[in-house]
C-alpha cells in the first residue's frame, strides 16, 4: 500500500499582519531552485535533530586531527606527528577518513555550530598540513595510499592493471577532493581552494597519456564520485579543463544502459555506482545536458521505486539484489548500507535543484528521518553501518577512536547537514519549505511542528514578504501567493495514517508506517554481541545469533491493524528489532511452521560452524580477506549470488582458534570443461572438475584441512587457493567458508 499522504492548510489572516494572500495546490515544475545553504539555515533546539548533532560533535572532537594526517605525511616523506589510527585507517584504506572528517567540520561550522571557533581552527590547521604535503610531494599529489608512489608512477606509465591490487585508491583520494571542496565552500577556507585545485591538475596529468579503454578499465574498479569533484572544481575555476575531466571519468559500462533507460543494476555493488550517478546529475547541472539529467532521473527513480525499502536504504550486503526477490534482504544480518542513502540524498538534492518535484522531497524526509537520523546513537555516540531488516536482528556501532568504516564518514558528516533541504529559493520571491522541522530560514521565517509526533506546523514571518511560498503537502506543494508582515503565520496540518507499505517485490512482507515515518518494535537484548565495536576488521557487522524465521512475530492479513508497542524506528537503538512482518493468514502459517522450523535449524547449525567467510565477486568481503588473483580474473552474477574465475585466485581465512576445520565451496551445477585444484596454505587438498553434472543448481563440497596444513602459518590462519590444472578457468566459485569441521 503506497503512501497517500494529504494536507489540511489554515490561513490565519489578519488585515494588519497580512494584506493579501491566495493558496492553490501544485506540483511545480520547470523552475531551477537553489537549496538554501547552510549558513542560512538554523536548527531550533526543540528539533528532533538536535540531539543527533549534539552527538555528532561529540564524536568529531574525540578525534586528533594528527593521526587522521599520518597516513598523509607518511607518503609525503614527512615526520610523523602522532601515529595512524587502525581499523581500516591502517589496512590499505589508509587516509580516507580526513576527508569526510573535513567535510563533517565544514558542515558543523556552516550550520552554525562552532560558536568558539575550535572547528574552524582544527579545519585550517588540516589544510596547512595537506599543503604542506602537496609541497614536498612536488607534484600537487596530496593522499594517503599506501605506497602510493609506486602506484601513481605505473598508472602514469600506462599500467592501469596495477591498480586492482590496492584497495580502491580513487574511492581513498576522492574523499580528499571532497573535503577540500567543503572546506572551501562551506567553511570559508580560502588555502582550501589552491590544494584542491593543485590536487585536480595532479590526477589530470596523472591520466592525461591513458587512452579511452585503459581509463575504461581503470574505472571498473571504484573511484567514489571522482566525477563529480570535477565538476566541483569547474564550478569554482571556470575552466573548461575539469569540465573535460568530469566527463572523461564517466564510467560508460554503468552509464550507457541508463541513457537507454535500462536497470541493469542487479549484482553491482551499490554504493560504488552512486556517487559516480551524483556526479552525472552535477555535470548535467553545470553543462546544461538533459540526457544527463534524463539518465541521473532514471536511476534515482529504478533505485527509488524498485530496490528501496520502507526506511530509504537499498542493497544487501552491499550488493543491489535482483528485482523479483527481497528474500535475502529479509534474510541477511548486512542489510542496507547507511552510505547508499547518504549518496541517494546527495543525488536527491542535485535533481531537486533541476526540477522541484514532490516526490524527491518525500523521499528525502523518508530516508533522512527513517535511516540517516535512525543511524546515529545519540546515547552514546556512534554510527551504523548496516542496517538489517530481518526481524529481531540488531544494528552495530562504531566507537570514536577504533572504528574507520566508510558509514563512519558519511556518519560524520550527516548531523551538521540535516538542515540542507528543509528550505529552498527560486530567485528573490519564491521559497520552498520541503520539511516539516523546527528551524529557521534565518531573518525570513521560522517554522515549529510537532512531526513526526503529530502532523502540524506553523510557518511565522521575521520580516515582511512579498512573492510565493510553496509548502510541501506529500504529492504536490500549496502555492500561497501575497503578501505578508513581521509576525504573520501560516498554519500547516497533515494526517498522520496508520498503513502498510508492502515490498516493491511482490511478497508478502510490509513495514507498518505512521505517515512516511517507519514504526518499529522493540525485540529485546538477547546477545547482542558487539554492539559496541571494537577495531576487528568486520566489526561493523552484528554477528550476533540470528533469530530463527519461525520465531519472529507474523501479522495477520486482512485483519485490523495493531499498532500497540510500535514506536518510530529511528528512536530504536540498541535492541533487537522489527520493522518488517509478513502478513499472511494463520492457516498458511501453520502450514509452513515445520518447514521455516526445519530451514532454521539448518542454517542455525551451519551459522555455528561458520568460523570465516568470503563471498567471492563481492568487493567488501574480498578486500577483507586478502585476495589476489591471476591477470584474467573476472566476476559476475548469477541466480542471486555473485562468483569469481581465473587462472587463479586466493583468500586469507581465519579458522577463529578452532583446531579440526574443512573449507566448504558452492558451484553452479551447469559449469563444465573446469578443472582446478583447492589448495590451503599452498598444500592441494582436492582437484575439482566441473563437468555439468549438478544441472541449473547450486551445490557445494567440503575440503577438511588436516591439522598440520592449518599450522603452517605461524598466525594461525589459512590461505585458500583454487588454481586451474588445465590452463583453463578455476571456478566460479560462489561462496567459500572455513567450517569447523563435523
């Protein structure tokens, strides 16, 4: 059931306060609108906001700036200050963090919260040392990859391959880029605008002599929205050059299929294409390209439409599932990714910008309040990075000083930019009022309401105005047109529904919702292990136990809806949860109670003796388990699982102190002409042949390691090869797991 959202507008008129003024529902389009900045707007204190940014401060001023420039003065050549944090700040992602650090400072500094200073002091210090970098590099590089020269030097010579035995070293250096950028646009530091442009014409000559497939090539691996600072950059210099450079950095293997208005998104890891579709909107914005603008439309809205849940976010364990089936997003401990959303919202503000349209709006005030808001912990301060949505399963958070995932930079940066798009401008007399939030649109008006609690607001003038105001009513906006002095009001009302919203997949799983805000319900304490994480690599995923499927509470369809003990999601924090149920009857229910029963003592067996795993063909879960490959690897999709082939390919698992263990491998059963051997620590345990025996199905074997191949290593851990016997292809391989064995 689709969300129908209505409005009921009073005007209070009064012939002092107010000399004229007419309202008419609309959906406008065709004007170009300005999102309010920042430094114009101003959170009130009664927010729901507010203490998401309070928590949002604390947790940037816990972090030294000097051990997030480490990384930086290491590749500089440069002494160190203070030593590099761990987590994934020493793992190969060395350095990402300053980046969304900056443009969190930035965003907290714009939207008036460094009333001392301190922030805008700690942001200058950050530029000064990243110059100073820039200068002893020579070259305007400015990063901390490491060994980043080494890299660099073979991209410029043309080896574009080396690149994919780093862990994504664009994604790393563009979080600079973007921070530079913030600094100097919304914080005012004007040393920010020289870096960032000395920065833009290093990565321009770096790639200057690569033809159009090496650069093709080189952009399959992820670059975050290296596009789009491109763009940025020509925004602020008006020179063409990065103009050129944003369009040379169009990755036309994701693109070319949205021109043609084709979703072939299924498979893709998510987060890796949507800042590059930012970055489409951002060129189309500053050229003027309405296929651009087309193409950016279209996937915001596939994205939006078809592979969204309830609360805004997309994709499971980081992958875009196939359209015809949520069953694995409702099934999985990684359920979508808070960076998605936030990326989502930054494409949302881009397209907003070309054309006004509600329902950009709506989702944006549903996955601001139901996501972004819902993923910060304002109790004790962190950020989450998955957010699972299969029932009575529970969300991680991150700790200041061990922690360093992705989310926990975009986590950063959210608090101080909630009040991005609660207003918007149309020249001098137009002004948009997208959001329902306690705010002020600072010396033009102030808004107080009592969403998402109630559904009322009221708009006050602090000076007279004469032009339009539009205020969102869910599907279209109400023009109020005239003219209105210091102190008039214009009230705002709209129902607060009790529905179900179904998924796009045709299941029968729906999340209740008050209005657009996700209701949830609390689910216990139970084992909540690592709720707090520490600085493991895959802290950031709840590894608690599962609750088994026929468990979990069910919703009667056709049946009255109990609302009773839901609560909006976002004010659920550590617990385990429920904002999806199935909604069927009781008497398929029973029906199907011994087979769920069957199904999860099954997996709750194997989830046991589950010590380590890799999905092989997901960037995540390879990077973090030490892959390298042969030169002709490739990876794909199939059948709702992603695989990986080659000459050859290995993994680092970590048996978890068991002692007796077996590698466990899934197949396709239509694969055939493959032979390849399994190996464990360089010992062949097995040599497998694919022959097409299993037919169009999955099916997996299990390798035991004897006990003296699991030693060799003296950290206890076991490296996994499969290695093709015949010149051919070994795999694909589909998933790999370290067993404990029977």
């Amino acid at each position: 059931m689709a969300q129908r959202p209505w409005f009921c507008y009073n005007i209070f008129m009064n012939t002092i306060c107010i000399l004229f003024a007419a309202v008419m529902s609309v959906a406008p389009t065709g004007d170009k609108v300005e999102l309010c900045p920042l430094s114009e707007v101003r959170l009130a204190e009664s927010s729901v906001f507010t203490p998401a940014v309070k928590a949002g401060l604390s947790y940037v001023d816990e972090l030294d700036p000097d051990r997030l420039l480490a990384p930086f003065l290491r590749e500089a050549g440069l002494p160190k200050k203070a030593d590099s944090y761990g987590n994934w700040e020493s793992c190969g992602l060395d350095g990402h963090t300053l980046g969304h650090y900056m443009s969190a400072l930035a965003n907290f500094i714009a939207s008036g919260n460094d009333a001392d200073g301190h922030l805008k002091k700690r942001l200058e210090y950050i530029v000064s040392e990243l110059a100073r970098c820039q200068k002893a590099n020579g070259d305007g590089r400015c990063d901390g990859v490491p060994k980043g020269r080494e890299l660099w030097s073979s991209i410029k010579a043309g080896d574009v391959g080396v690149i994919f035995k780093h862990w994504v070293p664009w994604y790393n250096v563009h979080k600079t880029f973007a921070g530079l950028r913030d600094a100097y646009e919304l914080a005012g530091v004007r040393q920010a605008r020289s870096v960032l442009v000395a920065l833009s014409d290093w990565a321009i000559d770096l790639t200057s002599e690569l033809d159009v497939g090496k650069m093709q090539h080189m952009l399959d691996q992820e670059f975050g929205g290296m596009n789009e600072t491109f763009a940025d950059v020509y925004a602020i210099t008006g020179d063409a050059k990065y103009i050129d450079a944003a369009r040379r950095w169009e990755h036309n293997r994701v693109f070319e299929p949205l021109y043609r208005h084709e979703d072939r998104l299924t498979g893709y890891h998510a987060n890796t294409q949507i800042p590059k579709f930012v970055g489409l909107a951002r060129t189309a914005q500053l050229s003027g390209d309405d296929r651009r603008w087309d193409a950016a439309d279209f996937v915001w809205r596939t994205i939006v439409t078809r592979r969204s849940v309830a609360f805004g976010g997309n994709s499971v364990g980081e992958h875009f599932h196939a359209l015809d089936s949520f069953a694995k997003l409702m099934a999985d401990r990684q359920g979508p990714e808070t960076c998605n959303t936030y990326n989502m919202l930054r494409l949302t503000e881009r397209l907003f910008e070309h054309d006004p349209k509600p329902e950009y709006a709506a989702f944006y005030e549903r996955a601001l309040y139901n996501h972004l808001l819902a993923s910060i912990n304002t109790r004790k301060p962190g950020f989450v990075y998955f957010t699972p949505t299969r029932p009575a399963h529970y969300r991680v958070y991150s700790t200041p000083t061990n922690c360093f995932w992705c989310c926990v930079g975009t986590g950063m940066e959210n608090p101080g930019k909630y009040g991005r798009f609660i207003y918007a401008r149309s020249g001098k007399d137009k002004i948009y009022v997208n959001l329902f939030i306690d705010s002020e649109l600072r010396g033009v008006l102030r808004q107080k309401t009592d969403f998402p609690d109630g559904g009322k607001t009221t708009i006050e003038f602090l000076k007279p105005f004469k032009g339009t105001l539009y205020v969102r009513e869910g599907d279209k906006y109400a023009k109020h047109t005239g003219s209105w002095q210091k102190g008039a009001k214009i009230t705002a009302s709209r129902p607060m529904d009790w529905h179900v919203e179904m998924l796009p997949d045709g299941s029968d799983w729906g999340a209740v919702m008050r209005g657009p805000i996700v209701m949830g319900k609390d689910c216990g304490k139970d084992r909540l292990d690592g709720l707090f994480a520490d600085d493991s690599r895959m802290g950031h995923v709840a590894w608690g136990p599962l609750v088994d499927a026929d468990k979990v509470e069910f919703r009667e369809a056709g049946k009255p809806l109990d609302t009773k003990g839901l609560v909006p999601f976002f004010k659920l924090h550590e617990c385990r949860y429920q904002i999806y149920w199935e909604f069927t009857t009781a008497e398929k229910m029973v029906a199907r109670k011994a087979a769920l029963e069957a199904a999860a003592k099954a997996e709750r067996e194997r989830e046991r003796r589950t010590r380590d795993r890799v999905m092989p063909g997901e960037q995540q879960p390879e990077t973090e388990h030490d892959m390298q490959t042969s030169e002709n690897t490739a990876k794909g999709y199939h059948s709702g699982k992603h695989w990986r082939h080659g000459s050859w390919f290995a993994y680092t698992l970590d048996p978890k102190g068991a002692k007796n263990v077996a590698i466990e491998a899934t197949y396709w059963g239509d694969d055939r002409g493959r032979a390849f051997d399994v190996l464990a620590n360089g010992v062949r345990l097995a040599t497998v042949k694919l022959e097409g025996r299993h037919g169009g199905k999955f099916f997996t074997e299990t390798y035991p390691v004897p006990p003296e191949v699991a030693a060799l290593r003296a950290d206890g851990k076991i490296r996994v090869t499969f290695a093709s016997t015949n010149g051919g292809l070994a795999g694909g391989v589909f998933d790999v797991r370290l067993m404990e064995a029977q």
